[in-house]
C-alpha cells in the first residue's frame, strides 16, 4: 500500500500518521471514529479517558453480627449494556492509535500500560510542541502569507495550489481571511502575463463575495491567450539579449564615442592654438611698450 493510502486509510483501518502531517492525520482519525458503531465512546475516551469501573454495593453481616454494606468493583461479565459500550470504546481508543502510528513515532511516547487519552495527549504535545513554539510556527505562516508570490515560469495550476495550501495552513492555526482580501493577494501576484485578465476580474467582478476557487476557475478561461503573451515576451527578450545585436549596440557606441572624442580633441588642439597665438602677441606688444616708453633711471630721478 502506497504512503498516501496509508495516510488516508480505509473503513476498517485508521489512517497512519507521518512526520510534518498531524493536522491532517488528526481530522481523518477523529473522521474515521465518526464512522465507527461506538464512536461516542471512543471520543469520551479520548478526551475524558478510561470509564471509572461501575460498583456494586452489596450488605454482608459483620463481625458483631451487624449487617455492613460494601462496595466492589463490579467484574466485566456483569457490565451493563452502557457500561460494555464504553469498555470496548476505551480498548478500541488504545488499539486505533496504535495502529495509525508507525515505530518512529511509538518508540517516542511512553505506550506501555499508558491509556488511549493518555498517548492522544503525548501525540498532541509532541507533534504540535510547546505554547513559545505555536506562536513561532503561526508567526512562520503568516509570513510566507504575506511574502506569497507566482515564481517565474510557474504556471496558473501550481500557484493556485501553493496559495490553497498556504491557506489551509493558516486555517489550521485558526487565522481567517476575508473573501476579498483572498482574491486580491493571488490576482496582485500572479506572473506579468496576466495583468491585463486580472485587471478586467478587479472591473466586472465583485471580490468581496466572490470565493477564491469560482477566480481561479474564470481565469483558467485565457490560459491559451496567456501562453500566447508569453511567446511574444519571450521574442522580446530575445531581441534585447541576442549576442549579434548587442555587438552591433556596442560597435554603434563606440563609434559615437570615438565620434565625440575626435570632436573634443579638435576643440581642445584650437583652444590651445589660440592661446599661443594671444601670448605671442602679449610678449610683442610688452617689447614695443619698453622700446618706446622705458627709460633708464638717474640719481636724481628714479
């Protein structure tokens, strides 16, 4: 039998619990007791443990001859129709929970003489943990809720089978969300490709009442028009990253730079041209101004 069949299980056998898989298991068990004749008992059983055995009271003469009640333990052959119901409940409490664990987990609690309830309260603490962690795992959840995005080249299927399953977790840990903020969180996230249809879902759709399966279901409708935005983004892309066009980009480039280059040393050769040119002059014109103009100083005049 296959490990999702043992998880299951059938009419006759309780479903088997795996690590990482106590919540699921739990609901199947507590379904399979449902369906059994003495589900009642074994449910009292589980939660409020074995039935106190019944008593007799019984008058016996004592030793000064006075009549003296008691009180014993009544044996099985002498239970009550009630009384044998809930008997065999609490043996087949015992006997369900030792069939859905496998021996990694029956090694780890404490089976030996121990009660139906008992080992159902060892199970719940060691599969769920303490208070600190709860709060860890719920804070966990909550977080991978909110960071929740389509990975890239996932499709519509596989999205909207990781959000469910995100949800459930979150159902678990007894966090609800609102119908519209459901729809909301999975249209605003889905891959580019799919902004146009959730963009006309938001228009014509009212998403406070309408439940997050009934979207997925209308959206599915434009999986072919999708496939189709995807191939043309894809030749998009292609063109922008093809290795012969970006050789040609960076040949065009370098010509413009060099092109500016060449125009900025022409610039910066005619600046420096003109700046001899106005210096020769200077240095003319200083040697005619001292020519004309200049005169040795005497002692009397200087």
């Amino acid at each position: 039998m296959s490990r999702e069949a043992l998880a299951i299980g059938t009419d006759v056998k309780p479903p088997v619990l795996f690590k990482g898989e106590y919540e699921q298991w739990k609901d199947r068990f507590l379904d399979f007791i449902d369906r059994h004749d003495l589900g009642d008992e074994i449910r009292k059983s589980l939660k409020d443990g074995i039935m106190t055995p019944p008593t007799k009271v019984l008058t016996v003469a004592g030793e000064n001859g006075q009549e003296e009640e008691t009180e014993y333990k009544l044996p099985i052959g002498e239970y009550s129709e009630d009384h044998m119901k809930r008997h065999k409940g609490d043996k087949l409490a015992r006997s369900f929970i030792l069939q859905g664990i496998p021996n990694e987990i029956y090694v780890k609690i404490d089976s030996y003489n121990a009660t139906g309830k008992q080992m159902w309260d060892q199970l719940e603490k060691m599969m769920i943990g303490s208070k600190v962690g709860n709060q860890l795992k719920v804070s966990t959840c909550l977080n991978n809720y909110e960071e929740f995005k389509a990975k890239a080249g996932e499709s519509l299927e596989a999205t909207y089978d990781r959000f469910v399953t995100l949800l459930n977790e979150l159902s678990k840990n007894k966090i609800s969300k609102s119908h519209v903020e459901l729809n909301v969180k999975f249209l605003s996230n889905l891959q580019p490709e799919w902004k146009r249809f959730t963009r006309q879902m938001r228009q014509l759709k009212d998403l406070h009442d309408i439940p997050l399966h009934e979207v997925y279901e209308i959206l599915r409708q434009n999986e072919e028009e999708v496939e189709e935005i995807k191939a043309e983004m894809k030749k998009a892309d292609k063109a922008v990253t093809d290795p012969v066009a970006l050789v040609v980009k960076k040949s065009k480039k370098k010509k413009v730079i060099d092109s500016d280059s060449e125009e900025a040393d022409c610039e910066e050769k005619s600046e420096t041209d003109d700046c001899e040119k106005l210096m020769e002059t200077m240095l003319m014109l200083t040697k005619a101004f001292q020519k004309k103009f200049y005169k040795k100083p005497n002692s009397n005049s200087q």
